[in-house]
C-alpha cells in the first residue's frame, strides 16, 4: 500500500484542489492548516488509489459521493463526556459560587473513579504531566479566576435569577457528535434539580459534520464515549441498552430537548443572534491556521458578553494579546471578555 509521505502535492494543485472542494462542499479550507488538509487529501488518494493530484481532482469533479467522504474524513469528531473532566468542575465551581451556594449541600461529583481512570491512565497522565509542568512556571501575570469572578457582572446575573430576561447562554462550538454539550447539560440539570431559584439557561451546539449532529441527536454512545464520566453521572442520566455486541449507553431523553442543534460552518458566522455568557471551543483552533485563527476568534468574541467566559481546549491559546479576551486560568485555559484594561 502505498504511504502519505510518498505523495506529493505541489502548490498549483494544491491550490485547484481547495478551490474546487470549496465550490462543492461551500467551505473555506484556507482558513485550516495546511500539513492538516494535505494530509486528508492525501489519505483519500490512497483510499481511492490516486497517484496523481491532477487524478483525485477529476475524482471530486465527477463523484459527489468522493466529496461527501473527503468532509466526513476531514471533520475530526473525535470527543467524549466530561473531557478533561476538570474543566467541567471548574465550569460548575462557577455556576455554584455565583449561585452562592455551598458545594457541601449538592451532589455533583464529576471526578471518575480511579478504577475508570486507571483503564487510559497512560495516556491520560502524559497530557497532566504536561500540564503540571506549564503550571509549575510562576505565572504572576494572571489573576486568581475566582477573585476576578467575583466582580463579575455575570455573577449578578446568576443572583438576578430566574427570569427569560437573565437566561444563562452557553455555546459549544464545536460540539462534534455531542458529548461536550451533553456533559455541560448534565452539569446544569443537576445543579438546577438541587438548588432553587436556579436560573433559566440555553445550551447551544454546533458543528459543521452533518453525521455528527445526527448522531449527537440520536444520543447513543459506545463506552468509549464514557471513560471519563463519574458513576454518579452514569446512573443519572443514561440507560444501558443491549445490543448484538453488550450494550451501548442512551442518553436520558429530557437533556435532549436542553440542547438547540446547529449544523453550521463557523468560520461563516454563527446562525442564533444570541450573546453568550460561556462559549466551549474546545480543540478546533488546533485545526486553523494561524491567520485565520484571528478572524475566527473575532467571531467567537462578538458572540461574548461583556465578561463572558471562554474555555478552549488545554492544549490552545489565544496568541493575540491586545484583544479582549483575556487569560484568567492558564492551567484551565479559561479566558474573559473584558474591556477593561486592568487585566
Ligand atoms: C475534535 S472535535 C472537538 C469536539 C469537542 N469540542 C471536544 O472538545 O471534545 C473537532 C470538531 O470540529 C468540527 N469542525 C471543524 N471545522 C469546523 C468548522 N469550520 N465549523 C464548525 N465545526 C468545525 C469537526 O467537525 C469536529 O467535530
């Protein structure tokens, strides 16, 4: 079989071949890396047994069917519940304080056990070493994410709850087949199930595969979609249906109708009008060029309320820092819209 690294693409092909995968598909895949997108186009040409670019040009022309293929291999969904389950700790920490509830007084247990941990363990402790590391550097440019939060107006408007006026919006972009906007629906259904005067919210998902939010809609995982997800979690939101192979874990049906689904290219925009007080980009900045990353990054800011939160993925950040967005917690990788210029 022949390998990636014996195919070449030279630049004027390069070029006709993102050209045309525009006009068909609509999407602008100068805003992505390019060793990113070689690298499809490249594993497409083997699976279709193209030597020559000039070939797999004419493969997409003809063959619709190659195009829909070349976006399904192109569209990386790979996610899980309550990935890099800290963040979804910390992201409830600042629900229950701006609430000013005590934690003591609610179950909300999202560590998993050790015994879950332990079967990815390897791979798992490679990413936190790595993280313990950067965080191990004196970091005395950023502020405590609690002090700074505690100012925030986002706080007030916890307090003002409930009312449609002070509905808490929260974004995933981009939610692939669905566990991150699940996870943060489980999140605050229980929260919401325990605490009263628990305020309205609205939990957007979009992504641009349209297999991806089908099956996010169908709400049927694997368990491999689950190896980072507390029993506590598991028991509460999910059944466990038999099939031919065991079983897979379907997802309680009301956290379905919490969730507005979009199938969207977000590099064109977003299609809701609303604000929100927390967006979850988690690993797609990966995927773009640097370029393209600010103007990308201008539309998620837009979207941001005043002192909104974002949360990217942790093995990102935001290079540009004259823009609004400002680091609070580099561990967490958790920034803040703010105007002001005492961050
Ligand atoms: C690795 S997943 C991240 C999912 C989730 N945020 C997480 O952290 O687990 C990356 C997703 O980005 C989506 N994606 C890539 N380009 C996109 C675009 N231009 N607009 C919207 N979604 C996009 C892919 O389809 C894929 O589902």
């Amino acid at each position: 079989m022949k390998l990636i690294e014996s195919i070449h693409i030279d630049s004027i092909s390069y070029r006709k071949l993102i050209k045309l995968l525009r006009i068909k598909t609509g999407l602008n895949f100068e805003y992505y890396n390019k060793p990113f997108i070689e690298k499809r186009i490249k594993a497409r040409m083997i699976r279709v047994k193209c030597d020559d670019p000039e070939d797999y040009l004419k493969e997409i022309s003809s063959k619709e069917e190659e195009v829909k293929k070349f976006i399904d291999g192109f569209t990386i969904n790979y996610t899980f519940f309550f990935r890099d389950y800290d963040i979804f700790e910390t992201f409830q920490d600042i629900m229950v304080q701006g609430l000013d509830v005590s934690k003591k007084d609610i179950e909300c247990d999202i560590k998993p056990d050790p015994s879950k941990l332990a079967r990815f363990r390897t791979k798992a402790n490679a990413a936190k070493s790595s993280m313990k590391n950067r965080q191990a550097k004196p970091d005395n440019y950023y502020m405590d994410l609690f002090v700074f939060l505690n100012r925030l107006a986002f706080y007030k408007k916890l307090k003002l709850a409930p009312s449609e006026k002070n509905c808490i919006n929260i974004w995933s972009c981009p939610c692939a087949t669905g566990e991150e906007p699940y996870s943060i629906a489980m999140v605050m259904d229980n929260l919401k199930s325990q605490i009263s005067r628990f305020p309205k919210y609205r939990i957007v998902a979009s992504d641009i595969a349209h297999e991806a939010i089908v099956k996010a809609k169908v709400g049927i995982y694997t368990d491999d979609a689950m190896k980072e997800i507390s029993d506590y979690y598991e028991n509460k939101y999910f059944t466990k249906q038999k099939t031919h192979f065991g079983h897979n874990n379907a997802i309680n049906s009301k956290l379905k109708g919490d969730i507005e689904w979009i199938e969207e290219d977000v590099t064109q925009g977003h299609k809701r009008p609303y604000k929100y007080d927390i967006i979850f980009c988690r690993y797609l900045l990966i995927y773009f060029n640097r370029e393209n990353r600010a103007k990308f990054l201008k539309i998620i800011e837009d979207r941001l309320v005043e002192n909104g939160i974002l949360i990217l993925g942790k093995t990102e950040t935001l290079l540009d820092r004259k823009s609004s967005l400002k680091l609070i917690d580099s561990r967490n990788r958790i920034y803040i819209k703010s105007s002001s210029n005492i961050l």
